[in-house]
C-alpha cells in the first residue's frame, strides 16, 4: 500500500495530465541530460590516456595481438624507468582506444601519430567538437527545466483554481464551522508552498534519477573491463547509507512543516481579525494588547521554522560524511590492487557525478516533505463537501406562480442541541408581504435563510407552488430570490459593479434608476466620481445607511419575483429610513415579499406578522392592528420599540 507521502505526490502530479505534451518533451529532454553524461564517461578514460601521453616519453605502439593475458607496455616516465615500473595498457584500454580509432578512420581522420600520440586532427575535433556537446547538453537541461517549471507552476494554478471553486461549493454551515483565517492561509500560503515545490522539484526529479543511473552503468562497465567488481560490489553495498539521513530527517521536516503551517494559519488569522475589527481596537485603544499576541504567534511560527531548517541543514554533511568514507575505501582497494589513475580518475569522478544528484534528491525530498504537508492540507478541502444535495433529476424552475408554504418545519444547527424553528407552518401567497418579529434569536434569520434553501430543514419541508425546494434546481430557485441581509455586503469595487453585482449585462442608465428607487442617486452623484467611486474593503469609505441603500438598490435592479428583507432598514437614520420605506414600497408592489425587523416600524402594512418565540414557534399571526389590538406579546414589543 503507498504511503500517504508517495500518494499524495502522486495525486499532485495528476494535475500535469492536461499538458502531457511539455510533459514528454520536458521527460526526453531529462533523459538526454542524463545518457549525454554516460557519453561523456565513457570517452572519458581514453581521453585522460591520451592526455597523460604528452607528459610521458612514447612507447612501442600498441598492437591487438597481444595475448590478453600480457600487459602490454605504453608509456614509461624517467621515474618509472628508475624503478623499473612501466605503466601497461590492459585488453580493456586497448579496446576502448581501437574503438576511437574505428570511428574517426570512417571519417578518414588519423587520431595516433607512429610514435602513439594525438594528432592535430583528432585534437581539434576535441576542441571543437565539446563545446558543441556542451552547448547541446546545456540546451537540453533548459528544455527539461522549463518544461517541467511551467508544468509545475500551471498545474499549481489549477489546484488553486478547483480549491476556490470548491470553496464556493461549500454550504454556509461549513462557513460557521471553520475559521476564514485559516482559508484564506491555505488558500495563498499553502498553495505557494505547493506552486514553488513543484515548479522547482519536478525537473529534478526526473533528471537526478537518470544522472545517477548513467553515473552507474559507467561505473559497473568500467569495473567489469578492468575487474573491479568486488569493489564495486561493496560501493553499491554501502552506497545507500548516504540516502539513510536524507530518509529519517525527512520526517521530520515533514512533522514540523506541518506544524509550520498552523502556526502561519493563525498569524493569518489573527491579522484577519484585527484589521475586521479596527474600529473596535481604536475606540478601545488595545493596539498594544493585539501587537503582543500577534508577537507570541509570530514567535512561535518562528521557532518551528527553525526546526525545520536544522533538520534540512543537517542532510548534506551527514550525506558528505558517509561519500568521503567510501571515497577513501575505494582509493586504498585501488592502491592495494594497482589500478592506474586514468581509471580512478574516470570512476571517481562518474561517482562525484553522482554524488551531486544525490544531493539533490535529498533537496528534493525536503521539498516533497514540505509540499505534502502543505498538499494535505490542500486535499482535506478538496475532500470536503457539505454543498446541498442537488438531485440529478433536480426540476428548473422559470417563475414564480402561486405560493410559498412552511409545512411544519423543524430546524437546527449542528453545532447547537436546542431546536431554531420548532413545527413552524405557514402559507405566503403571490404578492403577499409576510413579517416576521420576535425576540434575538427566536429563528427569524434563519426563516429567511431556509426560504432560499441556505440550509436544508431537518424536518418537514418547504413548497414553492407545490414542489419542495430540495427537487428544484438550486440555481433557479436563487434567481427568483432577491435578498438585502441585516449584514451589508460590499465589494472593494465601484459603486455602479455593487449595483449591478449578480445581474449582468445591464446598462448605466439601470444603474442609475434602481440607485434613484432607493433614495441612493444624491449621494452617490455628489462625489466626483459618482458610481465609478471605490467603496473600499466591505464598503468601508462609505457610512452605514450609504451602505444599505446600495445594496437595496442591488435588490431592485435584480427584480426578483421573491424579495427577502432581513432587517433591511436597520442601519438608516429616522430621515433617510423614510426615503427608502417609500422605495421598498414601490418595489414590494406585485412581488411576494418576507420581511424580518426588529423596528416594527417597517412591517406595519404587512398582510400578515408571525410573531415568534423561543425555539422558533408561532405564539402570535394577524395584522398589525389585530395584534396590537390583542394586547399580547406583539403589543408589548410595540410599546417597548417606540418608548
């Protein structure tokens, strides 16, 4: 079974699918890196011979009937002569040279002088002919890296993009429950993690693999001509001992990114709250309290990353510690067996190569230890889904013809054991004006809430003409609400984008006339900029009854057959809440209208008022002078209102 590391990268690479083309180009790309560096090896050792030759005097020229039992003599220095050593050619280097020899005499080009050294010839194809190869390989490795960061970068963009989506997939219970601090923190700070992991990992990941790999072969060849396979053996043997630290560290710096990433979590969070809540800490002057709980979060961020960052440092000497030992084992088996140093020359530096990506996977792997922290966290979103159910057979709905009924309708959150509406039945005609009043938190909000199916009840069921909400398409039952919230919601756009905000395609000249029906047009012309004015974060440039009758204005140009108004004149003074009665009057005529107010000012030509209780049950109905006439618990809230 993959661990749930390997799994969740291997989920992260599903999102390069879609450009599968880069992928392979990128793929071939690494690929070459890594067989141009085999080449390159395995020239290696002939062109090192040939070198040494220069420095030495020349021997009898090298001839393949030589019994492959018998040393052949090549070159001798002063010192050798001394000592009576001469350096020897084995069957291996003879082969290797016949084979450079071949190749070029095709070409008609001599490669070795009579006395055994290079001619001009084949120099120059050397001089010529590597910069050519590096310029190639150099190219190749800008391919693979390209094509692998932009895979990487783009892919990250589509998980950002189907986690927003998601996001707004979520029904407002998932809202209720979770911190929008913490969203918004994995929404940019996760995703970053991601973006930048994969982009610069992932032609890593594929080149690193394949250099070892060339590094190795060349290794195993070249110890098999001049048998050094016993020694090769024990290097490959003890080899991944350099892997052991980059395998145990790395859980831990998975461990503690993951820690990393709460603590980053909050510090957003927090900054959310304060700069929300600004008023509230100027007018109580707490900016010293908040600056040292913001410190205590940014401390505690700050030793965690430090964890992290020991961890990680501590993978290349550990690994470079364990390379040298086995470096040095090596040199004394070659010391002790006599292998000359064109060869130690070639196999030690084809196991440095491979030293480096080694190196780099361990980079690698701290990256992919961050990543998956941060991608965890990703996925627990994508694998989250509280959206309503919509059925497959859900019915769309054009219009709104006859009448709205709550039968016996129960409701309450998850989160709280007492019941918000308790068997709660009534029928609200076509064009009827239905009010609701009582007490805070007797369920009036959440009324309103069910009628446009925010929540689904959890018993009984509400009809609109005839069919329960729950069969209808959810994106038709919305386009025949119109809601302005007790909460004003503004975006950091113009005024005329928050007027025409979930109605598109309309004109300047509607703008203009729904912000005239709500007593918005004066206020709005007197600026300079008029509805291209910026309202600012959540309408913060503008006062609270500006506010609300732009987001009445919203309503009206919407012209909805169902309008929801919860507590929709709550933030105006006596004077404007007048201007904007007379507005919503207008606009409430042959509409089917919820009303919900705390001013029972503002619901006193409803056809009917349900006054409910505690529990979201219906004590008192009838008009407002039915009621007040009664005497009973509407009368008092009358009385209590207006003294």
């Amino acid at each position: 079974m993959a661990s749930p590391t390997f799994s969740t990268y291997i989920r992260l690479l599903g999102y390069t699918r879609p450009y599968w083309l880069r992928l392979v180009v990128g793929l071939v790309a690494g690929l070459f890196v890594g067989g141009s560096l085999f080449g390159a090896l395995r020239c290696s050792p002939v062109l090192i011979r040939e070198f040494l030759k220069g420095t030495v005097q020349a021997a009898p020229t090298i001839t393949t009937t030589t019994p492959a039992a018998t040393p052949v003599p090549i070159v001798s220095t002063p010192a050798m002569a001394s000592t009576g050593t001469a350096v020897t050619a084995s069957p291996g280097r003879i082969k290797d040279l016949e084979s450079f020899q071949k190749v070029a005499s095709r070409f008609g080009i001599e490669t070795v002088r009579p006395d055994g050294s290079m001619t001009w010839q084949f120099l120059l194809i050397l001089v010529l002919g590597l910069p050519f190869f590096m310029m190639l390989r150099s190219l190749t490795i800008y391919i693979n890296h390209y094509c692998m960061r932009w895979i990487g970068a783009r892919a990250v963009v589509d998980l950002r993009n189907q986690l927003f989506d998601r996001l707004l997939a979520q029904s407002l219970k998932y809202f209720g429950k979770i911190d929008v601090g913490h969203l918004i923190s994995r929404c940019t700070y996760d995703t970053s993690m991601v973006e930048s992991a994969i982009a610069n990992t992932v032609a890593d990941l594929v080149q690193a693999p394949v250099e070892i790999a060339a590094a190795a072969v060349f290794i195993m060849l070249t110890a098999a001509e001049y048998h050094m396979l016993p020694a090769v053996a024990a290097l490959f043997i003890v080899f991944p001992l350099i892997i052991l630290p980059i395998v145990l560290l790395g859980r831990y710096v998975k461990r503690y990114t993951r820690r990393a990433l709460e603590r980053i979590s909050d510090l957003v969070s927090r900054m959310q709250e304060v700069f929300t809540g600004i008023r509230v800490i100027k007018a109580y002057h707490t900016e010293a309290e908040e600056s040292a709980r913001f410190l205590a979060l940014a401390r505690s961020y700050f030793r965690t990353v430090i964890r992290i960052l020991r961890y990680e440092l501590m993978m290349a000497p550990l690994m470079e510690f364990v390379a040298v030992t086995i470096a040095c084992g090596f040199l004394v088996y070659c010391y002790s067996t006599g292998i000359g140093f064109d060869i130690i020359i070639p196999v030690g530096g084809a196991a440095i190569l491979a030293y480096r990506p080694v190196k780099v996977l361990a980079k690698v792997n701290a990256s992919l230890q961050r990543t998956t922290a941060a991608a965890e966290r990703l996925f627990a979103i994508l694998d989250t889904d509280t959206a309503l159910p919509e059925k497959p057979d859900a019915i769309p709905v054009a219009g709104f013809q006859d009448k709205i009924v709550f039968d016996h309708v129960s409701f309450r959150y998850e989160s709280e054991g007492l019941p918000v509406l308790t068997d709660l039945s009534f029928t609200l005609p076509r064009g009827g004006v239905a009010a609701f009043v009582g007490r805070t938190g007797s369920g009036k909000t959440t009324v309103a809430s069910i009628m446009a199916r925010f929540y689904d009840v959890t018993a009984g069921r509400v009809l609109l003409d005839g069919h329960d909400v729950r069969d209808l398409k959810i994106a038709s039952l919305r386009r025949l609400i119109g809601v302005v919230t007790q909460e004003t919601i503004l975006f950091n756009d113009t005024i005329a984008a928050n007027i025409a905000y979930g109605t598109p395609g309309v004109t300047r000249e509607e703008i203009i006339e729904a912000a005239k029906k709500a007593n918005a047009h004066d206020f709005i012309a007197a600026e300079p900029e008029g509805y291209d004015r910026m309202v600012g974060d959540k309408g913060f440039r503008l006062s609270g009854g500006q506010r609300q009758r732009i987001a009445i204005a919203r309503a009206i140009l919407r012209n909805p057959p169902i309008l929801i108004l919860d507590e929709a004149t709550s933030a105006l003074d006596t004077v404007t809440e007048q201007q904007v009665q007379e507005a919503l009057y207008r606009l409430m005529q042959d509409r089917t209208v919820l009303v919900i107010a705390h001013r029972l000012s503002t619901i006193r030509r409803a056809d009917c008022i349900y006054v409910l209780e505690e529990g979201g049950c219906i004590s008192e109905k009838g008009s407002h002078a039915e009621l007040y006439a009664s005497g009973g618990g509407y009368r008092r809230l009358c009385d209590n209102t207006e003294s």
